[in-house]
C-alpha cells in the first residue's frame, strides 16, 4: 500500500517502490490533482515513470506533479473541440476524470448529462485517439480506463454517470481489438465507491435526496449491495492499474478488473 492520495504537497520526490519497472516510461494521468488520479500519479511515479499530472484545478496539477516531481498538463477536458487535434506522447494514458450529479431522468438538465458524457466518454476516446499513433511506433503502450461498477450495473438517478461508465468498457474493447497486433493493451478498472472528494460529494447528495444523514446513506444506500462494508481506498485502485502496466498483464486486455467489494456478484 502506497501513501496517502491526499498527501502534502511539499516532500521528497517519490521513489522507487517494489512492483513493475516503469522506467522510462512516459504516463498522463487525467483527474490527477486528488482522489484516484492522485494516488494513480504516486504509484506510477513511484515505479519509475515520469508522470505528466493532467487536471483541470492548477494547482492540484501542480501539487502532485511537485510531489513526484512530474510536470503538471492543465486541461478542461469538456471541452473536447480543443482535444481534437492533439498528439501526446505517452507510453501509459489513465483516463480517470470524472464528476457525478444525482437527479431523476425527468429532471436531469440536458447540458449536464451532455457536459458528462464529454468528459468522461468523449474525453478518454480523443486522449486515446492522441496516444495512440505514438504507442504503435513503439511497439508498446497501456492505456487503462477508469470506469466503475456503474460500468456494470446501474443505480437510479446517475444517468449520465452509468451510461459514460458503460461506454468506457466499449471504447476500452475496441481499443484492445484494435491495438492487440501492436503491442498495445486497454483495459478498464472497474471500482465501486471509494474514499474520493467526487464520493464524499455524492453523501451530501444522497441524503439530501433521501433524507438519511451521510452515515445512514454510507450503510443503507451507497454499500447496500456490497459484501465488503468500507469504502475502496484510492491506493488500492493505483495498485489495480500498476498491475494492469505490468510485463505480468501483456494478456490482460479487453477486460475489466473489478475491486467492487463483491457488489457484482449479487
């Protein structure tokens, strides 16, 4: 397990820590200024490769990147016209960013679920688009999306959520399909909730629209269908992609690794 995801800002650079060796490796992680992506950016750092910390909030950018000393990419991946035409070096591409917004169907804003989808669907598939050409010259890359259980089942009132998290398992098997003769693998991660800022939001929002407080919306609404009761930490997550940029997973592709706390096995 590595350190905090949330870790101060000013430290030594990480250094190397057991597992695979990413030296020389180049990796853009997206969502890396807290949450996953940080934890993501640590542990990727900590295997050697020199991470480009992508983010729209600078300042996080800037926060991980000086912590592993990377270099920090300040990008709104909304908006995706601005993506189009962009060609990135990278031999590892982590499309995590992401929001959440709780609402019925009927009342969910048109823009809102559009904004989404843009950033969590549209985003992955124009980074990926950008990498790509790079990784073939190469012979090598690992591109790993982070989707979630919501990539494999649903909950009432995250429309936009569920159906960019499904498409991420779709985008992610064309691009193993289509990058498997070049040395190329894609894979999605497949987490349920964990101990991030966007779930600590989705408490406040839950149980306004539950009226529970945040603990009963912990135990009764968000883990309701998991066999483990706590919340996944980011750390774990990292090590769930740390493996999937491994020598030990040039077969692992196409696929998901789920770390779900056994909600998917109901």
């Amino acid at each position: 397990m590595t350190g905090p995801a949330n870790g101060p800002a000013d430290g030594p650079v990480i250094g190397p820590a057991p597992g695979p060796d990413l030296s020389g490796r180049r990796a853009l992680v997206t969502g890396a200024a807290s949450g996953i992506g940080r934890a993501v950016a640590i542990r990727l750092a900590e295997l050697g490769a020199h991470v480009v910390a992508c983010d729209i909030d600078a300042e996080g950018a800037e926060s991980t990147a000086g912590l592993i000393g990377g270099e920090p990419l300040v990008l709104d991946l909304s908006r995706t016209t601005e993506l189009a035409g962009l060609a990135l070096g990278a031999d590892i591409l982590v499309n995590n960013a992401g929001v959440q917004h709780v609402a019925p169907v009927e009342e969910f804003e048109p823009e809102r679920f559009s904004f989404m989808l843009r950033l969590m669907l549209e985003a992955p598939f124009l980074l990926s688009r950008a990498v790509l050409p790079g990784m073939y010259a190469r012979g090598w890359g690992r591109i790993v999306h982070i989707s979630s259980v919501h990539g494999l089942r649903a909950s009432a009132y995250k429309s936009a959520y569920v159906s960019a998290k499904h498409g991420l398992l779709g985008l992610s098997k064309v691009i193993a399909l289509e990058g498997a003769a070049k040395g190329v693998t894609s894979n999605c991660v497949c987490p349920g909730y964990v101990r991030t800022p966007l779930v600590e939001k989705q408490l406040a929002d839950q149980a306004a629209l539950h009226g529970l407080d945040a603990g009963q919306v912990l135990s009764e609404v968000l883990l309701t269908r998991s066999a483990v009761k706590r919340l996944i930490e980011p750390e774990e997550v990292a090590d769930a992609v740390a493996f999937l940029c491994s020598p030990q997973a040039a077969s692992f592709t196409g696929s998901e690794l789920t770390l779900d706390g056994g909600w998917s096995a109901s």
